[in-house]
C-alpha cells in the first residue's frame, strides 16, 4: 500500500466521523427543540387557561380576648402556641373583695328572704288570730326558729372569718381594710341572730297569749292582716332588688375571670401575671385553626377571568410536601388602596397610574388546615376554563346582600 492511498483512508474516515458528528448534534438540537416547543406549548396554554398569584397568604379570624373589667392579674400563664377550649381560663383578675361582697349578699338575700317568709306567716296569724287560731301562731314559730337558727349559723361564720382575719392581720396576710370588714359584717350578723332571737321570744308569747285567750281581750291589739299584706309587698319587691344586685355581683365576679371565647391556638400575648390591666385592654390575640382560608391580591387586569366556584392550586411555600386546592369562594367588590390608612392626594398633579389589587377569598377544599399558620406565604393557582356563575360573577356575598336589600313591594 503506498502512501497516497493511506492519506485517502485517513481522509475517508475523518470525513465520515465528521458526519456523524453533525448528525448527531442536529438530532440533539431537534429534540431540544421539540421539548422546548412541547413546553412553550404547555406553559402558554397554562398561561391561556390559568390565572396565576404569588401575592396570597393564609388568613383567619383573629380573635382579641380582653377584659371587661380592670384589676390586677393573679393567674396568667399561657404562652404561642397553647391551645384553649371554649370556656378555658385564660386569665384570672383580683376577686378576694368581689368574693366576700358576693356572700355578704347572698347573706342578705337569705335574711330577706326568711324574713318574707316569716311576714306571710304573720299575715296568717293575724287572720287566724281574729278568728281564734292557734295553729298558724305555732307556724311562725317554728319560721322564726329556722331564722333564728341560720342567724345563729351565720353569726358564728362571720365570728370565724373576724377571728381568722384578725389573725392574718396580725401576720400582715390581709390589709386594715379586709380586717374591719370581716369585723362589721360579724357585728351585723350578731344583730341579726340578736333580733332573730328577740323575734323568737315575741312569738313564744304571742302563743302563750293566743293559747290564754288574752287576744280575744278588748284591750289586746290585732295586726291589720291588710297592713301586713302591704308590708309583704314592699318586703318583695326589696328581695327582688336584693336578688338583682346579687346576680349582678356574680357576674361581676365571673367576668374577673377571663375565659376564651372559642375552640383555638393562642398567637400572641400582651400581658405577664402581677400587671394591673384595663378595661378592654387586649391580653391574648387567637384564632380556630380549622377556620382559615387563602387571602389572594389579585391584579384587576385579570378580575374579568375569575369566577366563584373555579377550582384553585395552592402551594404553600412553608410545606412543599403537601397539596392543597380549594375553590374561590368570594372576589372583592373594593380594591386595596380603597382601605389604605394614608391616602394619596396627589396634591402636585402628577400622576402614575399602577395596577391596583382586589382581595379574592379561596376557601380550602383538600389538605390538612391545622398545618397552616394566619400569615405564610402561598402561591394560587386559578383554572380559569370554568364558566362563571349566571347568577353573581363577583360572589355569593354581593348576591345576598343585593337580595337582603330588596324591597318588599318589589320582592311581592
């Protein structure tokens, strides 16, 4: 073989490898380029077919727990993140003086009470007594008796509280002030075991009197059964209001007693135990974890596509793992500059025009709602190849208040 024809072989194959070569890459870039056309196609026809949003967090209703009434904070331990029942202590304010003013009317309320009682029984003496009775004068007794002896329970009760208070006085345990009043209401509770004991006595010689005929005397003095009929009624309507103001000392002491209004998870709090509060002042913020839903400022550019009812893909940027969808459930019928606390008068008569957003709420239909927290981030995703609703396109809330505010001469 000569030299010549060995260059030739050489040239041959270089040239056919060259070739090859080219074909290979023109077939590379033809499937390129057909993914590339394949993904063009699917991302203008999401794009065509779809209506797309980064701008969306997750929303709830915030709950702002305060109380009613100002007092000093005794019990307050909650912290993020504690999770409350419907009725769960969330604080607890200064009652030892509520407390004792609840008793004292309760006291009072029983007192009455038993003397009502006891009047009905006179009332019956003295229509017994003009006819001769005997038997309704040993019925107030045995009233008076009871009275008597809840006086006397009473009365030792408060003999314990002066004495046990006295003491804690002596130790610094309670103030000047708690002393003398668990000392004024003992001096009250013994008057009042001293006039149930006096009205006891009364009764014993009235029978004694009734049972000897002596009422019968011309010198002996009835009671008008009329009189003491009145005297019952103003009685009653003194218990009424005594009633009134102890349920409205109860509720004052049920409200020194701050309790959570629903099922949620505590977001934040603005007070620490031994703080003096006021009323009103906010002191846990919280929310349901089952009831939240996606808040989307959607350009008004592209209002016009959306519907209520059209399906909705959300990612949520904090949990990747999981695959939410939902629907739109209401689109706004103001956009957000409308609500801006500092509006722009635009005083110098330039002007910008930028697109403007209205809130669209996406209900969550698929997905765990207890993982979402009020506030992260989420990106929508709005099939738009649903047709819109015939009756309302911007949402069942214009269509009911448009129906609410119909009138009845046109609504017949």
């Amino acid at each position: 073989m000569t030299a010549s024809q060995t260059d030739n072989d050489t040239d041959s194959s270089a040239s056919g490898r060259g070739r090859t070569g080219r074909l290979f890459k023109l077939l590379a870039a033809a499937v390129l380029i057909g993914i590339a056309a394949i993904w063009v196609g699917f991302w203008l026809h999401h794009r065509l077919t779809h209506v797309s949003e980064n701008d969306a967090r997750v929303a709830t209703h915030e709950i702002t727990v305060s109380s009613r009434l100002a007092g000093r904070v005794t019990g307050f331990d909650l912290i993020r993140g504690d999770r409350l029942a419907t009725g769960a202590r969330v604080a607890q304010l200064y009652s030892r003086p509520d407390a004792l003013r609840r008793r004292q009317l309760a006291a009072r309320v029983e007192r009455m009470q038993a003397e009502l009682d006891a009047q009905a029984g006179r009332i019956d003496l003295a229509r017994r007594q003009i006819s001769g009775g005997i038997e309704q004068m040993k019925d107030v007794l045995a009233a008076d008796v009871a009275a008597e002896k809840a006086a006397a329970a009473e009365a030792t009760r408060a003999r314990h509280d002066a004495e046990r208070s006295a003491e804690l006085y002596q130790r610094h345990g309670v103030s000047e002030a708690e002393r003398d009043a668990d000392r004024y209401a003992y001096q009250a509770a013994r008057a009042e075991h001293d006039r149930a004991e006096r009205q006891v006595r009364v009764d014993r010689i009235a029978l004694d009197n009734a049972r000897t005929g002596l009422l019968s005397a011309p010198q002996a003095t009835i009671d008008n059964p009329e009189v003491l009929t009145d005297e019952r009624a103003v009685m009653k309507r003194r218990l009424a209001e005594a009633k009134a103001e102890l349920a409205h000392q109860r509720t004052r002491l049920d409200d020194l007693a701050i309790t959570a209004p629903i099922d949620g998870v505590v977001d934040e709090t603005f007070i620490e135990a031994g703080e003096y509060v006021s009323a009103g002042q906010p002191i846990v913020m919280m929310h349901d974890p089952a009831d939240v839903w996606i808040e989307a400022k959607m350009k008004e550019t592209k209002i016009a596509e959306l519907a209520v009812g059209q399906p909705v893909a959300v990612h949520v940027d904090a949990r990747p793992d999981i695959a939410y969808r939902g629907h739109v459930a209401v689109i706004g019928h103001a956009a957000t500059n409308q609500f801006a606390l500092l509006p722009d008068p635009n005083p110098s008569g330039n002007f910008t025009k930028i697109t403007q957003r209205i809130p669209v709420r996406i209900a969550i239909d698929h997905g765990p709602k207890t993982a979402l927290s009020p506030g992260m981030m989420v990106e929508v995703d709005v099939d738009t190849t649903v047709a819109p609703a015939a009756s309302d396109e911007r949402g069942p809330a214009g269509g009911n208040r448009a129906a609410r505010s119909e009138s009845p001469a046109s609504a017949s």
